[in-house]
C-alpha cells in the first residue's frame, strides 16, 4: 500500500497570489489546516511567555536587583502562567488532536468541522483580547497594563476594591472566551472519536492517542466549564454589585478557591494526558515494541481522569480546612500517584527488550521519563498535607509544577512536533540541529529547575518581586537564571529547525519512522480527503500488520 | 484542489452512535456543569446574607410558570414524534406550542423579578441571597431565551415549507437541549423555592 | 522524613531500571530484525499496581497521624494568645489578655519542653489573602477576610525567626516580612511591659507631635495615650522598640524613618501609606516626635 507515488499538487498552490492563500488558511474547516494554525498560534505564545519568564528571572538573579518595578513583576508572572496555560499548551494540544485524530481513525475530518474553526478563532481572539490589555486596560489615556492578580486570581484581591482599572477584566473575558473554544473542541474531539472510526476500529482498538485525547476532552467538559461559571461570578461580583466573593457582605474568599481549583487541578490533567498521548505513540515506535499492557494504559488514564477530578483541594491545605478535609484530599492525591506510576512502568516495560532508536522525538520522551518520575515524586511530597504547609506557596511548589509541565509535557511536545513534523510539512528536519536542541534544552531546563527546589526548601515563597540578602537564597537564584539562557537558545535552534527544514529539508515520504498507525500510511502531508478509500482495520497497529503479514497483531490481541 | 469543503462520508452505521446526539450530550454535560456550580454557590450561601431580605421574605413559588415550561418539554416530545412519521403541520403545531410555553414561563420570570426588584427591594446587589437568586435564575433564563430563539428559527423554517420529515434527527437533537433546560428548571426551582426557604 | 524515604527510596529504584533500559536495549548494528512483541503481563501488571497501593496507604497513614496532631491542638492554660491581622502590606499583633497592640515584630516567649508555653496565634484579614511563614516555626497557614485560622508555635531556642507573606496580596506582597523574636521568659514579661505604658510625652518633640496629628497621619496610625487612634496603618506608639520599619522592608533608622515619611515608594514602592508632601522643616519634627515614641 505504497503512496509514495501520489504526489501533492505543488505547483497548482504556489500560483496563488497571497490573498488567496491568507483567505484560504481563515477560511478553513479542514482540520489539519486547522491543526497547524493552532499548533503556530501557540509557538508565537511560547515565544512570548518566554520573555515574560526571562525578565522574571532577570529580576530575581539576585536580591534587591530593580531590573523591573513590582508593578511589571507582578503582571510578569500573571501573564506567563495565563499565557503558557491557555495561550501555549492547550491550543498546540488541541491542535496536534485535531491533526492526527482523524488520521488515526480513519476519518476524513472531525465531527464537526465548522465548531473546529469557531473553536479556535475563540481561542485566538481570547489570547489577543488578553494581550490587549497592555494597552486597553486603563484606558487608552493611560499606558495601559496587564492583569497582575497571579493566574489564579484570588479573590478578594480580584474585586473592585483591589484590582482598580479593567486589567482584572481582561484576565477574566480572555479566559471566558478561550474557554468557550476549548469546550468546542472538546465536544469536537468526543463526538469524533466515538463516532467516526474507521471500520473494525472498536474501542479497544483505537491507537492510545485517540483514547488518551478522549479522556482529555472528556476533563475539559468538566474542568473548564466551573472556570467559567466563576468567572461569570467574578464579572458579576465587577459590574453588577455582586458579593459572590466579597467578604465585606458576608461572601466567601475560599469558595473562589474551591471553584478555580475545581477547574484548576483537572486542567493539569488536561495538559499532562495528551503528553501521555505523545509518548505512548512514540516510545513503541522507538523501541520497535508494541506498547506494553494496552488495556491497563487505558483503564489508568481512565482512573487518572476520575480521580483527578477529587483532588482539587491540596492546592488550599493552608487555607484551614478541618483536619478531616484535609485528610480527605491526601489520599485523594496520593491515590492518583498509582495509575500514574503504572504508565511509568508500562511505558519502561515497552522499552525493555527493544531495539532503541535514539531519534530526537525518543530523546525528548525519555528525558520526559526521568523527569515526569521526579516530578511525580515531589507532588506526593506536596500531596501530604503537613509537607505542603512548609512548602506549599513556595519556590518547592513552583519547581514541581515546571518540573511536570516543562520537564513532562513540554518535552513530549518537542518529541512530537520532531516525530509529525515529516506527516505534517512533508520534509525532514535535520537530525543535528534537533540534537542540539535537545542537549541545550536539557542542561537549561535542569540548570533552572533542579536547583529551583532548593530555595522553596529554604523558605522563599513564589510570586516576590525581590528577596532578601542572608536568607541563603542568592546562590540559586543566580543558577536557575543562568538555565534560562540554555532554554532559550534551544527554543531558537528548534524554530530555527523547523523553518529551515520546511523549507530545504530533505523529502520525508509517507512512513519515515517504519510506524503503525492510519496516519502514516498516508501521503505526507496528507490530502484534504486524507484517505482515497477509508481503511478496514483488524487490530491496533493496521500497519505493523500490513508489514508483518506472517506475524500480524491481531492473532495476539 | 483547493481546500473547499469536502462533503464527509455518512459514518458507517454499525454500532456507532450518531455524531449529532453525542456532540448535543456533551454539551449538555459541559452545561450541567457551569449549573452545578452555580446551584453549589447558591446552596452554600443560604443563610448567610448579612443583611436585606430572605427568601422566606419574599419568594413565592411559580408553580403556574413552571408547569408550563415543563410542559412545554411533552409538546416538543409530540412535536419530534408528528415530523418522524412525516407530519410536518402536526409538528408545526406542537412546536408553536413549545414555543408559547417557553414564552409563557419567560413572562413569569420577568413579572417575578419586577416585584422583587421594585416592591421588595431585592436586586442583585442587595445581599448575597439577591446575587446569586438573580445569577442562578437569570442563568437558567438566559438558556431559555436561546433556545427559545432556535426554536422560532425551526418554527420560521417549518412555516415557509423548509422541514421535512428527514430533518426529525436534527429536530430531535435541538429538542435534546430543550430537555436540558426543563430538567435544569426542576433542579433549580427545588434548590430555590424549597431547600432555600 | 518518612515521606522523604518513600519517595527518595522510589526513585532511586525507578530510576535504576531507566538508566538500565536505556543503556541495555539500544539498537545494535544487527539483522534488523524487530524483537520480539510482548504485548502485556498480568503478573507484573498485578505486581506493579498492589505495591504502590500500599505504599500510598502506608505514606497516607503517616501524613494522617501528623495531621491530626498539628491540627487538633487547642491552647493551654500558659499559652500565649496572639491575634495577627494581615494588612497590605504589614502586620497587625494584639495580645488580647496582655493588652498590648503592636505591628510588624512579633514576641513570644520561649517554650521549655518540660513545662510548654505555645503561643497560639489567631489568624484574620483586614484586606486580601496572606499567609503566615515563618518557615523555622511552623507549617504556613492563610489569613483570609471572613475566614478565621489559627495556628500555633513552640519554640524551644530563643532567637529570632525570619518569614514573610505567603500568599500573594498585591504590589508588596514580597516586602510583608515576618520578624518573630523568641525571648526567654524575663525578657518577654519586660517586652510585654515596656509595650502596655502609653506613649513617652516629650515637650521637645511638641512641635512634630502638632504636625502629626494636624496632618492626615492619625487618620490611619494611632499613638496610645495621644488622640491618635487611627486602624489602617501600624500602631506607632512604641515606634523606636522596632528593629524594622515598614513591614521589616527598611532599618528603623533616622534617615530610612525619615525618608519613608517623605517618600514611602522610595522603599517600598506600591505601598499604601501616601506621599504626605511635608516642608522638610515639618519632616524633621515629625521624625524627630516618632524617635520619642519608645
């Protein structure tokens, strides 16, 4: 089943004036298309919420250091966390779902291609509605500024008492509007998977990335949907007279706390699923092993997403909970660490006995393993609630939730963007140039939040402008800087990769990597229609059985 | 080629359910949940305004609104049943019929909140019980007034002849939605009307 | 400690059986053949998941049996009793049955753990969040408006004990400091004393006495004694027994007390204490008054 020979029609696009194509790409419902506008969107992002961690750091390379007033510090790291959040990890999530999903499935497009473009243009709007706010906020008489509440938001710091002026308002409707879009995509993503499989695809079936981004889908339902209600609770509180949060009228700060946290736990699970995703369909490859224990991966991201939904309070154990609370929420996340562990071990169980490739994406998802491991470990440290009264609210806690979000999810996304790169543009990107991104990417990323853990053991809390000289806190400061400039020097060598590869990278074919998935038995990139006649599929790996006709998959499913 | 819409192949009919209802119950559920949350804050805050007036002051029950909009969820019933055997002007009726309801219920909410806000002083800014009174309310009528407006967009289609007896799958799926909505209703006149007074 | 074994001893394993997967199974120059497909085992599976299991429970028990104890304590006869009020940006100290009203520098006794004295501080919010942290006391605990924590300390070594603000309140978040002096018994009692007079009066600072309280500064400081009883800002009537100013953000010095009058945002930018505008003739007196108030 060889379609290298079909060729997409090159020439016919390159005769189109810009504006055709510009009119084209906005236009579109197809959700590749719509796939890479997400995935870019979101790498313009990361550039940004970059520079916004860089004069974070900057300012905290040593104590008493005035690089920015605390005014810009504060809107620093309330825009970097909302930025990398909304703005960064979940569209390029949701776009990388919506590319593959459908080619994985044997499906010619989601359910409903229309609610994918709408989904995303809210997206869209809503990351620049809150960058707006640099210059909207005050008014355009004054300079403007962004939102400075933490990303988070509590309140009351959030009323109108605290937060004059309409940058707690941009926080909140960017949030509204983006949320709005996740949750289309999210509808999208269900409807598509348990409605469009290809013939023979059961359930049990589908490649772990349809079923891990169902799971997912599935939390955004839930999660997203209290972050909305709060923030509508929020507007009310704003420009209604409202005292949903206003302690002043007998309302409640901790009931803010309890709803953002209902959405804000959940959404960790949003992020760190679909990473699961990537590296369940790239460790296999790399190993030349089928993913090992297929059902008890599903049934644990299953467990993960239930439980998930528990937990949401060992983000407020110093809020003084009664003891018995308290309890509760420790099991509840010490609970979770078990199905998490088991994809440890199945993942490690699939490499063992294999043929290892190290290409850049099996880089990036093993140092996902070693780091996700750690990153685990120091959330059952904060899980037991007497350990989060010293730590929580502190550098500890920052450390551990960059540790998961860039040593885990961020890695598995840098491994996919590698390992569709050839699928999605039809080139190669050049090994070389990925290595160095990843060695780079990787003394950065330790530099800055190995040692980050230190200074929350020490004592200094999150979200200060400044320190104090004597608190023993200088020395790792200046280290976890000094990561930074690693980090960022990888990033441009990775764009840099993928602009100079799209352009001269050598011709991939359909099936760079020998995998087995629908995706890859397509033209690369794949045609609008992506599949001339819609496979019937007898197991997990269509293609392993087509390249192993004496040995096929289905015989031992 | 360019990339115009490419018709989709009708999913194979095995066993997989329909992409329209699904998509609908997840909404539902996405809906359910913003609900839930305003349901939990109203029930937390029973009791603690600090000042103003009480539910018990001032809240009588709809009972006659109320039955109407959940009848209205038996007319759409009837309404998706005449138009899957074909009937196309017995559906008319029947969704006209919904649509009444719908506005029926709507006019009670708007002669409720009028007698709050000027003869009893509660508005939504008054204590905590008039905040999340009018949010959890004015939420559920807001969802009311969309589909409302779908609704008479259908009714607007059927009058000028557009809906036949091959649109009932899609008719039956905007009905889904009009069935959430009652169901809302029961929930929030119980928390409303009888667990908070 | 125990939780730091599990998780240290969890990791050292689990990151054994990595480093050696990776190293033993590379691919080789072979025959390119793929190995052979395990697709799963139920005994390893089975495995895998029991001993997790229980070693959540063993680590959950552990965590409960602290809870319990931390959370459950309730004040002794010879407790100390604090209230602490958290401010933007500072900190409000009342000893209720010791009748002594201060900011910013808090002062408890030395515990002997033969014959415990705690101090139990009560924890309440004139504004936004905060959190109390004094990382060598104790575990932090939030101070929300309508919301009332407590939490308690028992120190056994006299000394003094650094912190600050833990959760995030504004602008100065990062300069709300916590300076907590553990005294031995005798030096408490005379702290408490010294702090229960009212105001020194001295006739040679009358002049930056008349500028303070004709100004806007009693609307928010009160001197006891004086008729200044404003709440919003730091109680001052023994000014000059602080260490600090403004929250531990600057030495209590003439000049930093000096500027901080003239200029609060010069140290501590985004505070709420006001620019006052005073002739530098006014400014002197007032520094001048506020050093008298010992």
């Amino acid at each position: 089943m060889s379609t290298d020979s079909i060729r997409w029609p090159q020439t016919e696009t390159a005769a189109h004036p810009l504006v055709d194509k510009l009119h084209e790409w906005v236009t579109t419902v197809d959700h590749k298309r719509l796939g890479i506008l997400y995935i870019i969107y979101a790498l313009v992002f990361l550039l940004i919420g970059g520079i916004e961690a860089t004069v974070i750091r900057i300012q905290l390379i040593r104590p008493h250091n005035d690089f920015v007033s605390p005014q810009v510090f504060n809107r620093m790291f309330t825009m970097h966390g909302t930025t990398m959040i909304f703005f960064v990890v979940m569209p390029v999530l949701f776009g990388f779902a919506n590319y593959l999903i459908p080619l994985m499935i044997g499906a010619r497009d989601m359910a409903f291609p229309r609610l994918n473009a709408f989904s995303f243009w809210m997206t869209a709007f809503g990351g620049l509605l809150l960058y707006f706010s640099l210059v909207g906020a005050n008014g355009l008489y004054g300079a403007g500024n962004a939102p400075d509440v933490g990303w988070f938001a509590y309140a009351p710091l959030t009323s109108r008492t605290f937060s004059v002026g309409h940058s707690t308002d941009f926080w909140t409707l960017a949030l509204l509007v983006s949320g709005f879009g996740s949750i289309g995509t999210a509808v999208n993503i269900i409807a598509t998977v348990l409605c469009m499989r290809c013939p023979g695809m059961t359930l049990a079936k589908m490649p772990l990335f349809a079923w891990l981004n169902l799971v997912m889908a599935s939390l955004v339902i839930l999660a997203v949907s209290p972050l909305t209600a709060a923030q509508l609770m929020l507007l009310v509180d704003r420009y209604l007279g409202g005292h949903f949060f206003d302690t002043q009228a007998g309302g409640s700060a901790v009931i803010w706390m309890h709803f953002f946290w209902v959405f804000g736990h959940p959404e960790v699970y949003v992020l760190v699923i679909p990473a699961f995703a990537f590296a369940s369909e790239i460790i296999p490859v790399f190993s030349r092993k089928a993913i090992f224990g297929y059902p008890v991966m599903v049934a644990a991201t299953i467990c993960i997403g239930f439980i998930g939904m528990s937990v949401w309070a060992h983000h407020m154990f110093t809020v003084g909970m009664s003891s018995a609370a308290n309890t509760f929420f420790v099991i509840s996340t010490m609970a979770i660490a078990v199905p998490t562990g088991i994809k440890i071990f199945n993942w490690l169980a699939t490499m063992w006995g294999g043929k290892i490739e190290f290409k850049t994406p099996m880089l990036f998802c093993v140092a996902f393993l070693f780091q996700f491991l750690v990153a685990g470990l120091t959330g059952i440290m904060l899980g037991s609630a007497p350990f989060n009264w010293q730590l929580g609210n502190s550098y500890f806690v920052v450390a551990h939730f960059h540790y998961v979000i860039v040593g885990g999810i961020l890695f598995t996304i840098f491994g996919a963007f590698y390992y569709w790169f050839p699928k999605m543009s039809g080139k190669m990107y050049s090994e070389t140039l990925g290595k160095l991104h990843f060695w780079l990417f990787l003394i950065g990323f330790h530099l800055t939040f190995d040692f980050m853990h230190i200074p929350g053991l020490l004592g200094m809390p999150r979200r200060i402008y400044t320190y104090e000289p004597g608190r023993g806190w200088d020395v790792w400061n200046l280290i976890v800087t000094i990561g930074v400039f690693f980090q960022a020097l990888g990033i441009v060598v990775f764009v840099a990769n993928l602009v100079w590869s799209y352009f001269k990278g050598e011709t991939a074919g359909s099936d760079p990597w020998d995998a087995w998935t629908l995706e890859w038995s397509t033209p690369s990139p794949p045609p609008a229609y992506n599949f001339a006649v819609i496979p019937t599929i007898k197991s997990r790996r269509p293609l392993w059985d087509l390249k192993h006709p004496a040995d096929p998959d289905w015989k031992y499913e | 080629m360019n990339a115009t819409y490419i018709p989709l192949q009708q999913p194979f009919t095995r066993e997989l359910p329909s992409r329209g209802r699904v998509g609908m119950f997840v909404l539902i559920a996405a809906e359910a949940a913003i609900f839930t949350i305003f349901v939990v804050a109203y029930i937390f805050y029973i009791g603690k305004s600090l000042t103003g007036p009480t539910p018990q002051d001032v809240l009588t029950a709809p009972i006659f609104y109320s039955i109407c909009l959940l009848s209205s969820s038996v007319t759409i019933h009837l309404a998706v049943q005449a138009l899957r055997l074909g009937n196309v002007s017995v559906f008319s009726r029947w969704w006209f019929a919904t649509i009444t309801l719908g506005a029926i219920f709507l006019y009670g909410t708007a002669t409720e909140w009028h007698r709050l806000i000027y003869r009893e002083r509660l508005t939504i800014s008054s204590n905590l019980f008039g905040t999340t009174y009018y949010s959890l309310v004015g939420l559920h009528g807001f969802h009311v007034v969309v589909g409302l407006l779908c609704l008479t967009l259908v009714l607007a289609f059927a009058l000028t002849g557009r809906v036949k007896h091959e649109h009932a799958y899609r008719v039956d799926v905007l009905s889904l939605y009009w069935h959430f909505v009652d169901v809302v209703w029961v929930v929030v006149f119980t928390v409303v009307y009888i667990v908070g007074r | 400690m125990f939780v730091l074994a599990v998780t240290g001893a969890i990791f050292a394993i689990v990151f054994s059986l990595l480093v050696y997967a990776v190293a033993k199974f590379r691919r080789r120059n072979d025959d390119g053949r793929e190995p052979p497909q395990v697709y799963g085992s139920n005994q390893v599976e089975v495995a895998w998941t029991v001993i997790p299991i229980l070693i959540v429970v063993a680590l959950f028990m552990a965590t409960a049996r602290v809870i319990a104890d931390i959370q459950k304590a309730s004040p002794s006869a010879n407790a100390v009793e604090v209230v602490a009020i958290g401010h933007q940006f500072w900190w409000e100290y009342r000893y209720p049955s010791l009748g002594v009203v201060t900011a910013n520098e808090l002062h408890v006794p030395v515990s002997d753990p033969g014959h415990p004295t705690p101090t139990f501080i009560k924890l309440l919010s004139a504004d936004t969040d905060h959190s109390f942290w004094v990382p060598r006391l104790a575990g932090k605990t939030d101070l929300i408006p309508n919301h009332p924590n407590s939490t308690w300390i028992d120190p056994h070594e006299a000394g003094l004990y650094l912190g600050q603000c833990a959760q995030y309140c504004g602008t100065q978040h990062a300069k709300m400091l916590l300076r907590v002096y553990v005294q031995p018994r005798e030096e408490f009692n005379r702290w408490v004393q010294s702090q229960t007079q009212p105001a020194h009066m001295n006739s040679d600072a009358s002049e930056g006495q008349r500028v303070f309280e004709t100004t806007a500064c009693i609307d928010c400081h009160a001197v006891a004694g004086t008729v200044a009883n404003g709440r919003f800002g730091p109680d001052l009537t023994h000014l000059m027994s602080r260490e600090t100013i403004a929250a531990g953000a600057a030495a209590n010095t003439h000049d930093n007390l000096r500027l901080w009058i003239r200029k609060p945002d010069a140290i501590k930018p985004g505070s709420l204490m006001p620019a006052m505008e005073l002739s530098d003739r006014e400014l002197d007196a007032v520094t001048a008054y506020l050093e008298t108030l010992r």
